[in-house]
C-alpha cells in the first residue's frame, strides 16, 4: 500500500520526477529499440504507453521527443558525412532537433488529461497515422507500428491489427488488467523466436565503394569514378550463374543514359543468355532542369526500367521548389515484375517509413527488393536500422526481403 501510495503521489506531480522518468524511459526505448537487432524493435510498441502516461501535455510530447532522439542519433553524424566540411556544423543536430519535434507534435496535440478506454480508441489510430503519412510522414521513422513483424510474424495486416489493439490495451487498462496486457506483451514477444525467416529466392550483391558521394550534380569528378565503379560491377555481373536474379546496391551506375546502357550492352546480353537478371541502381534524367529519377534498371533477360523512387530523401535529394535534385513519386504503387514475380521496391530512405511500405504491401508483391547506399552512414546506426525495418515487414507478411547495401 505504502509503495502505491509513493507511485500516485509521484504521478500527480507533473513537474517532478513521475514526469521525468517518463521522458527518461521513452529515451531508453527509443535508443533500445531502434538498432541492428530484429528482437528490441519490439519495444518501440511501449512508446504509446509512455504517452498515455505522462503526467501533462508537455511531458507527453517531451517523451515523444526523446523517443524520437533516441531512434535517430545516427543523424547528426551522418549528416556531417553526407553533406561535407562545408556545411554549418550545426546542421545535423538542426535536423536531428527539427524532424524529432516534428514527430512528437501529434503525440503531445493528441494528450488528454481525461483518458478513457473510448478516448484512446481514437486519439492512438490518429497519433500513429499521423506520424506516418505525408506531410509529417515524410520525416515518419521509427514508427511502433514496425513492431508488428517482431509481435506477429506472418499474421500480415490482422498483426498490425493486434498490435494496435495491443497498444491500445496498454494506454487503457488499469489496475490489475495492466498486469494482463503486460503478459500478453511478453508472449507476443515469444512468438518471434517461433517462426523462422523466410528464404529469399533471389541473390543480393553487398558493395564497399567508399569516398563518393554518388551525387549525380557533382560533374566530372563524379562520372570518373562512375566508370570505375560499373566496370567493376560489369565484370561481377557477367560472372553470375544462370537463371538468377542478382540485385546491386542503389546508385552505383550512376546516369543511366545511352552511354552506360551501352557500357552494360555485352553484359546484358551474356545475362540474357543465361536467363538471369541483374538489378541495378542507378539515376535518369527527366529533364533538362537536372532534375533525375532514382531508379532500379534491369539489364540481362527481363532488361528495362524497373522502379523509380517514390520518396527520395528530403532535402539532400527531393528539393521541392529547386531546379535540380530528385523527383518523388508519391502514387507509384512501387509495385515492378521481374521474370513473372511481382515484387515491392524500397530504395534507401524509404526503407525507414511505414506507408510506402504498406501501400506496396497491400498489392501483396512475392518479394521485396531494397537497395541502398549507405556509406555516409555506415559508421552510425542507420543501416542497421534499414536491415531490422525491411526483416520485420519480411516477418509481418512472410516474404522474402533482397536488401543489397553498398557501405
């Protein structure tokens, strides 16, 4: 009784330390669950109900805050590696400060001080929307939802379903129904370690070309090492074995344009012969406004244009109101076929938001196909992030995921 008593008195303090070990705990989550192990990101489900019990509005968004600091420490680093000595040493930590506040606005808009079990039945849906839909959701990763591949594997949309009546359970139940849910929790974590991962059917090619930014604007510094790097990749891919399907890390190739389709053309054609396919990352021009597509080519025996991206990175590549950069896609379905198997594209960045997943997923594609180029990254904890999102959606839908990676 003594220690209830402690317990209330310190949540009816919001200024004290009830309040403060919330925000603390939504930091430990978002730090915890967001890394290179598939068994944490369960706990980014937790974030719902830190929020529901946090003492005041301001505690509310200040732990969804700290949540979402904790998930993207890799940015700052990242950010310095991606745009150089010559930006503003504050920029990353800008970034890293603006989009995490960004995140946590619907979190604290959508607190009551009033929680009912019918209130968070329509506060929580919203929050999690919001997070992960445009306009916000440009910025929305790190989103609970993702926990659904960890909690309920292969359960496809019913597991985000659960999740969702999981995470509401969390915010509502009182007394000893907290206790119920607690071990619900716990054995819908068991689940995981019960179903294995799926086979992937095709082949991934990992990279290591390091010290390029593969910015198509760069001019001729950049095209020099663009011909090093796919007389490489030419000479791998002509060696593959027949009938597979090889997919390559996003970018490498550089433009794809009349001059690199035929540096490829010998290789396409001893692919074709063999009945394989390599997949290729690469940009094509739109315009003469320098604006490109970031792209997945196919070349070899189902050769062609296969995916542009429907979400490229906001600012360093999608500039909205620039003459350069790269398009967005937005209504792509981002669903491609390749040798008669539907499959979902996820390039890079879009790897770590949850609509252009699910809208690729609802078209129930036999594979996803997720290239990136993180060697800007590399040192932080961002690729690693990449690798559990795409295995968890692999899990939730019981997929096959070909995550090819250039570091």
């Amino acid at each position: 009784m003594t220690t209830a008593l402690r317990l209330y008195y310190l949540r009816t303090k919001p200024s004290d330390v009830y309040g403060l070990l919330v925000i603390a705990l939504a930091g430990a989550v978002g730090v915890a669950a967001w890394g290179d192990y598939l068994t944490p990101l369960a706990f980014s489900a937790l974030l719902p109900l830190l929020w529901a019990e946090a003492p005041s509005r301001l505690i509310a968004g200040l732990a969804a805050f700290a949540y979402y600091l904790g998930a993207a420490r890799g940015l700052p680093a990242g950010t310095v590696i991606f745009f150089g000595p010559e930006s503003p040493s504050y920029f990353g930590v800008a970034l890293w400060l603006a989009s995490s506040a960004l995140l946590a606005a619907p979190w604290a808009a959508l607190w009551t001080d009033q929680p009912t079990p019918r209130g968070f039945a329509w506060r929580l849906p919203l929050a999690l929307a919001l997070v992960a839909l445009p306009p916000i959701g440009l910025v929305g990763w790190a989103n609970p939802l993702t926990a659904a591949g960890v909690l309920f594997p292969a359960w496809g949309w019913f597991g985000l379903l659960a999740l969702l009546a999981l995470m509401w359970a969390m915010c509502a139940a009182e007394g000893l129904w907290r206790g119920v849910v607690a071990a619900l929790f716990v054995a819908a974590l068991g689940l995981q370690a019960t179903h294995g991962e799926p086979r992937a059917y095709w082949t991934a090619i990992n990279t290591n070309f390091s010290g390029s930014r593969f910015n198509p604007l760069e001019g001729p510094q950049y095209f020099m090492r663009a011909y090093e790097i796919n007389t490489q990749l030419i000479a791998h891919a002509t060696a593959l074995p027949p009938r597979i399907v090889a997919v390559y890390p996003e970018s490498l190739v550089g433009y794809w344009n009349s001059t690199t389709a035929d540096l490829w053309q010998g290789a396409s054609d001893t692919l074709a012969r063999k009945g394989s396919t390599a997949l290729l990352g690469g940009f094509l021009n739109t315009d003469a406004k320098r604006i490109y597509d970031n792209a997945i080519i196919a070349v070899g025996a189902d050769a062609g244009v296969k995916y542009r991206q429907r979400v490229p990175v906001p600012i360093s590549m999608w500039r909205p109101f620039a003459t350069e950069g790269a398009r967005a896609h937005w209504f792509d379905t981002g669903i491609f076929t390749v040798q008669g198997r539907p499959v979902a594209g996820l390039i890079c960045y879009e790897q770590l938001l949850v609509w252009p997943a699910l809208v690729s997923l609802a078209h129930k594609p036999q594979a996803i196909v997720a290239p990136a180029n993180a060697w800007w990254s590399k040192t932080t904890s961002i690729p690693g992030i990449q690798r559990t999102v795409l295995r968890a959606w692999a899990r939730l839908f019981d997929i096959p995921v070909i995550a090819a990676f250039n570091q």
